[in-house]
C-alpha cells in the first residue's frame, strides 16, 4: 500500500531563555482546509526549529540571566519519537532521529535561529516527542552498538531516560551542554491554561501537507541538564580581623542525573500550604505548565553517601575556585541535585564549601596588660599564623602563655586551689592530649616557683604542636579551636525555594537543573571550622545557621541568589 505523507512542525525552545508565549500561538486552526491528520498508518512530516532562549532562569531579580554562547550552542539534537500511554515511562520509541543543522534549525555556529528546520519524516503513530540536544556521552553510549546508533522501535521511554553517570564535566564546555524537555516529561502538552487539564499530555498533531504543518508549529521548551554555582565574596568583618585569601568549591555533588527529571512542587508552591504561610503559586519563569521547580533526581528518596562526590576532613580539593566577580565570571556546574524533605541534611545537600583567611587583628591579654592587646601574629616557622579560638576570645601562642600563668597564679592563691577555674588553661589541656603531645599535669597545691616551672613547661609544648601535621593540629576539642594559618572553612547549604513560614520542608534546598544560584557572601563575623567539616548526616540543612545570614531568591538559567553572613 502506498504510504501517505504527513507534515508537523516542532519548534523547540529552551526554556532556559526568556521566550514570550507568543512562540506557542499557531499561525492557523489545525483542522483548517481538513489539513490534520488522523490515519495512524505511514510517514508523518516533522519540521523541527530549535530555538535556544537568550537567557538562563533564577529568582532573582531580575529572574532570568542570559546564557553564554558556550552554554546555547547546540552541536547535535536528537529528536525522540515515542507513542502515547497512559503509563509514560511504557511509551514506546516510534522513531530516533539526529537531525542535521537545517532539519533542526541551527546556523553554522550551532545556535538555533528560531526559523522552521527542514521538514523530514517521522512515522504517523507518533504521538509524543523527546528532544536530546548535546547528548551525553553516556546517553550516546547506550545506543552505540545498535543498528544505525538508534533507540530500537519500541524501547520505553523509562529505559531511554534511565539514570546516566556523565560528570558534569563532561556536559559543560561549548557545544556540549546537554538539553531536554523542560517540562520534566514528554511532549507536547495541553497550553491552555484556562482548560481543565492545562499541562496534560496532548496527540502531537499531523499535518496532510507541509504548508500546514509549518503554519501551527509546536513548541518544545528545552533546559540544560546541569546546574550553576557562582559565589561572590565581601572581604568584611564586624570582628576585629582581616579576611582574605577566599575560595570555594561544590560539595556533596550529585553522580547521577535523569536525562530528564520529573517536575513536583515545593512546599512554597503548594496550594494547601497557603494557610501555612506558604507562597501556594508557582512562580519561576519556565515552569510553563506551573507543574512544579523542584525535580526528581535519581536519589531524590534513598539517600546514601555514595552517591555523591564529597570532600572531607582527610580528603581536600586540590584547587579552589577564586570568588566570582563582575570581571571575573568564575562559576562552577554541577549535576542536579533534590531530595526528599526528610533527606534535608548536610551530607545529601550540594553545598558551597567556603575557606578564607580569618585573621583575629587583636589578642587579648589579661590584667595589667588588659588594655594593652597584642597584634603580633604567630611568626614561629612551623606555626605562621596560628591562632586559637577559647571560649569566644581569640589567642596566639604568647598572649594564651600569659592567661595560663595569670589563671595557675590565681588558682594557687586561691583557698580552695583544687576546684578553681582555670578555662583557658584546662582548654589547651584538652587540645594538647588530643594532638598527643600530653596534658601539663597540674599539682593540687603549687609555690612561686613551682608555678613559674608549670608556666615553662606548658611553654615548651609549642615546640611539640609545632611537630604536629597541620591536618591534625587544626581541630577543635571542648572550649578550644586551633586554625591553622588563619584559615576557617565554612559550609553554605544551597537554597532552592526557601520560606521562613517553615524549616526543612521540601524544595527548601537543593540545586535544580538550569538553574544558576548566587550565593553573596557579605561579612565574616566569626572564623567557621579548623578544617574542612565532613558531609553529616545527623544535621539538618538548616541548624547550622549561627555563622550564616541567609536569604535566597531563586534565579533562567532560573536565577538564585542567597546572601551569607559568616
């Protein structure tokens, strides 16, 4: 029987870029001059225009940001044909496609114009339509070793769109950023926001000739799959100290993603948690079907250490990102990365993993030089630029000497010697059994003599920590934290949709895919950890706020911007 040919236009939108809606409006009525087609039996038409939005999506305010031209050039699309089933992961593969630059719409350079692609053929059962662009290596991988490197006729969609383990690497140079259905399923869907079932999956629709089909184009929305993370920095302080020597890097970073990743609500987007305190509407700008920011990742609901990349206190980055400035665009992508509201914890949440220089600009010392504080920093070799944090005072090797000797003449003199408080004494006691260089002992009663000699001793144990590897001696034990060269890290857990209304409630945290978070680091008023803090799993994302001020407002890519103070 001789096959008949059918006409479809598809024009693809990524939906990273601010695109009005007048890119969805047909030019005519489909049923026009009888024109759509409903014989499910030979070819049907497809006329494919890829166009790349200018922008990248955030909350922020402005809410898009325009995407680079490494980020928007496309260097191959695949257009994924699939049937309808109620079931979507039991669609079926109708027809794998790799369109030239014509059929899909590109100039010579890779960015997409807009314009109709040259129509080609795609068979009439196809209903629904995936768009690949810049497939991963992994994705291209699972189909190298079939006929003509095609997902076979009939493969479900859940198999083509299983987990892939690509490193965000591998997707984040010019022409190589991978892209897909932006509604987080397949296409096309019902646009009409005022109908019952606005955002519902629709027929695509099959024209008899190619005029028609070219007249009532469809629009497929395409995002990157990655993230983006860009920290700026504010080198102040409110705290006597000087700050410097800032960088950054990502962790606890995703090792899987969903070629394209289901969309849900926040709890800030839900309707019924209006009452709550919740926003209850969907706000960012290409959640176009207003199903939902939030994604679905591979691990959204089974958490386990291993699936991500983290470093910890035995495992340090080996370079460090400078901050992010208007001259300097430093930022770094990720793989998305959501959870479960109940996985809201340090270990599964892709956070900025901050250090600087927290350099402490006075010492103080105890009376009659109380007024008197020193500025000297630590110039002992092994030691340049040690300081140690005491009970909330900051401290260097020679002022911490002269409060253990005003502390044991105090204790001596005192009737009860035994039970007297000696704070800053008993701290370093503490930290010295703990780096192995053993405890000062001290007597229960103690003469001039015998205190200038406990003095001594507890002098000559610089020496001692001085021998002792950075790595160790940078901890913290009750009362006491040593910083090693003046360096503190801290942990900033990434914000997605945060409210106060609640702590902890779903789509709070997490990076979502084209999506471009600014954190804006703006003070330092106090030092943060002695050495890089492992991801935890017993703390919630959002209990560990006392060195951080933080307001997020998410950013096409979207854009995302939190403030911290530290």
């Amino acid at each position: 029987m001789k096959k008949k040919n059918f006409f479809m236009l598809a024009l693809a939108a990524v939906a990273f870029a601010a695109c009005s809606n007048e890119d969805l409006v047909p030019t005519g009525n489909p049923g026009d001059d009888n024109q759509l087609v409903t014989d499910p039996t030979g070819d049907a038409w497809v006329a494919l225009a890829v166009k790349t939005p200018v922008q990248t999506r955030g909350l922020h305010n402005p809410n898009q940001e325009a995407a680079t031209e490494d980020e928007s050039k496309i260097t191959t699309v695949r257009a994924i044909f699939f049937t309808a089933n109620a079931n979507e992961d039991a669609a079926t593969v109708t027809a794998d496609l790799t369109l030239d630059n014509d059929e899909a719409g590109l100039d010579a350079n890779g960015i997409p114009s807009g314009a109709a692609g040259k129509a080609f053929k795609v068979p009439a059962t196809s209903k629904r339509i995936l768009i690949i662009a810049n497939p991963s290596p992994k994705f291209e991988a699972k189909t190298a070793s079939e006929t003509d490197q095609k997902w076979p006729v009939g493969t479900t969609y859940a198999t083509v769109n299983a987990a892939l383990d690509d490193t965000s690497a591998s997707m984040t140079t010019a022409g190589k950023f991978m892209m897909s259905n932006a509604k987080g399923s397949l296409e096309p869907s019902d646009e009409n926001e005022a109908s019952g079932t606005f955002g519902a999956p629709v027929d695509l629709a099959l024209y008899a000739t190619e005029t028609a089909a070219t007249n009532n184009p469809i629009s497929i929305r395409i995002d990157r799959v990655v993230s983006k993370v860009r920290v700026y920095v504010t080198a102040d302080s409110d705290a006597k100290a000087t700050i410097s020597d800032a960088g950054w890097v990502l962790n606890a970073t995703n090792k899987t993603f969903f070629p394209v990743s289901k969309r849900t609500l926040t709890w800030n987007e839900t309707p019924a948690n209006k009452p709550l305190g919740a926003r209850g509407t969907c706000i960012t700008p290409f959640d176009q079907y207003k199903i939902g920011s939030y994604r679905v990742d591979p691990n959204y609901s089974t958490q386990a250490l291993a699936d991500y990349n983290a470093y910890t206190s035995t495992s340090a980055p080996s370079t460090w990102n400078d901050p992010t400035t208007t001259v300097n665009k430093v930022a770094e992508y990720c793989l998305e990365n959501t959870q479960t509201a109940t996985h809201n914890v340090h270990a599964y949440t892709t956070h900025v993993l901050l250090k600087a220089k927290f350099i402490p600009s006075e010492y103080g010392r105890p009376a009659p030089n109380n007024n008197n504080p020193s500025t000297a920093q630590e110039a002992d070799p092994k030691l340049v630029g040690d300081w140690m944090l005491i009970n909330g005072g900051f401290y260097t090797f020679a002022t911490l000497m002269e409060w253990i000797e005003a502390e044991l003449k105090a204790k001596y003199a005192d009737k009860e010697p035994t039970t007297f408080p000696t704070a800053r004494t008993t701290a370093y006691n503490r930290y010295l059994a703990a780096v192995g260089v053993g405890e000062i002992s001290l007597p229960a009663t103690a003469d001039a003599a015998a205190i200038t000699s406990l003095v001594d001793d507890f002098k000559a144990t610089k020496a001692n920590v001085g021998n002792v590897a950075a790595k160790d001696r940078a901890i913290t034990v009750t009362g006491l934290t040593y910083y090693v060269g003046a360096v503190s890290y801290y942990k900033i857990m990434i914000k997605h949709d945060d409210t106060s209304a609640v702590t902890n409630e779903l789509g709070e945290f997490g990076v979502v895919r084209n999506s471009v978070y600014d954190i804006n680091v703006k003070k330092f008023n106090n030092p943060g950890y002695p050495a890089i803090p492992d991801p935890d799993e017993g703390t919630p994302d959002e209990s560990d706020e006392g060195w951080l001020s933080i307001e997020i407002i998410p950013n096409p890519w979207t854009w995302y911007t939190q403030e911290e103070i530290m």
